[in-house]
C-alpha cells in the first residue's frame, strides 16, 4: 500500500510539474502538450504538461472536421498491453484523490450485486466519447466532446477549480455550464468518500478501456489457474468490483495476494509474461 501511494504520488506530480500554472493562473502549452499521459488528467489543469487520453479522443473527433486519433488510439492501446488497469490504479492522479477521500472515516457502502451492475454504466459513457461528438456533428454540423464538457469531473476538479481561484475573468464568466459541473464533480468527491472509487468504477470511460486488456496485459495481477481452488477470498478482500483477481475491474492494488492461502494470486512482471505463454502451450 504504501509503496503504491509513493508511486501514485510521484505519478501526479510529474503529470502536473508545471507549478507556476498554478501561482497564475494559466495552462501550460509546451511541446509536451501534444503528447498524451496515461491516466485520466485533464489538459486544462493549469499543472498539466501533457493531455488526457479521453480529451484527446474527443477534439480529434469534434470540430467541425473529425479525425480519427490514429496517435491517442495507438497510445492508450500501448499503455492497455504494458500496463491494462494498472495505470488506474498506480498512475492516474484522478484516481489519487478518490484513494485519499476514502481514507476519510466514515461508514462505507460496500460493494455488492448492485454496484457490479453498475460497472457496466461506464460502458455507456465509452461509447459517449466515441460516438456522441459524431452524433452532435449529425444534428448541428459540429462535433461536440459531450463527455468532457458536460460529465468529466477531473476537468472541473483539476482544471476549472484552480483557474478560477486566481483568475478573476474566468470566475466572472462562469455560468450555468459551470454549476452544473460543479455539482456534478462535488457529488462523486462526496461519493468518494463513502464508497471506493466511484468514478474508476462506475463512469470512467478510459479505465473502461483498460479493462480490456486487463487478462493480456504484461503486468498486473494473475492466477495461476493450476493453483486455484476458487474459495473467493481475492474477490471478498477486494474493494472493486472484480469476480477473479485479475479481471477487467482489477486495478492491481495487491490486496488479494497476500490472502490467498494457496499463493495462486500474483504480481504479473514484464519478464513472467514468456514464461506464462510458454507453460500454457
């Protein structure tokens, strides 16, 4: 736990290094901005020196000419086969805060049948960000990023909030866009605090898209299905909603090899991958 919070700590202060963003006020728009991060940091964050997946995906589809992200589609496949949901849950600063809001005492709601159901809500929001800029662009000839103008709190949390604690014009042209956002980003903080990670598990498109590559992927959490006796204890610890360590919910936090009583669970490294392959044939 503690070597994932030192991880997940470095993680977002390299993904916003640009400090003086900060002091005034301003976005950064070097020549790694046009270069994506793996996790889910908005590009309006004054600190950001780099641009989220998810936005990018969704100005290369909106405008009023889209263009299939050839580049970001190529970068998160990257990212999906080193890594799969381990970027959610070691390198996404989004995912950061809703691990410290937990760390809040209070009574938690635990997950259940319900919540593995509502996973599959975040599915919905996927297909938003690919098909509701072309479904905008078919009713009033402009493509709209739908998912990060009226739903993505990281953008109003990480991007919004801190511009306009010292920016003067933008608080005065704030308007009912803004309060929306507003609400709707104070809701899952508020959320975060009592149920584990809300928004990773239940709205998050690119850990959506992570989670395909979760049983492929060259790190990670496994099982060695020849060891399993299938008595649920890495489900049963787990704070996601996974059935099996390892699955597409699995954001690799460790918890559940340390339970398992017949060592069937483990950390996947980049190496073990060859040996995995080589042992199924």
């Amino acid at each position: 736990m503690v070597s994932r919070r030192i991880i997940q700590g470095i993680s977002a202060f390299l993904t916003n290094a640009n400090w003086k963003g900060f002091r005034d006020g301003t976005i950064y728009n070097g020549d790694t901005k046009a270069l994506c991060v793996p996790g889910l940091n908005c590009y309006s964050c004054p600190g950001a020196v780099g641009g989220c997946p998810i936005g990018a995906l969704q100005s290369s589809l909106s405008g009023f000419i889209p263009r299939i992200p050839f580049y970001v589609l190529g970068f998160i496949a990257l990212f999906g086969v080193l890594f799969g949901r381990v970027v959610c849950g070691y390198l996404c600063p989004f995912g950061l805060l809703q691990d410290l809001l937990d760390c809040v005492p209070c009574r938690k709601i635990r997950k259940s049948k319900i919540t593995r159901q509502l996973t599959k809500v975040k599915y919905a929001f996927l297909g938003l960000v690919f098909f509701g800029p072309l479904m905008s662009f078919a009713v009033i000839g402009l493509g709209e990023p739908l998912f990060c103008k009226y739903i993505c709190p990281a953008g109003t949390v990480e991007g919004a909030l801190p511009l306009f604690v010292v920016n003067e014009g933008l608080r005065s042209a704030a308007g009912s866009l803004t309060v929306w956002k507003g609400l709707l980003a104070g809701s899952i903080l508020l959320m975060s605090t009592f149920v584990f990670r809300p928004f990773c598990r239940f709205i998050c498109p690119l850990g959506a898209i992570y989670g395909f590559f979760n049983r492929y992927a060259l790190t990670g959490i496994a099982v060695d299905k020849n060891k399993c006796i299938h008595c649920g204890r890495c489900a049963a610890v787990c704070k996601s909603d996974v059935t099996l360590a390892g699955d597409k919910e699995c954001i690799s936090c460790g918890e559940c090899v340390d339970v398992c009583p017949v060592h069937a669970v483990y950390k996947r490294k980049l190496i073990m991958r060859k040996v995995e392959e080589r042992d199924n044939v």
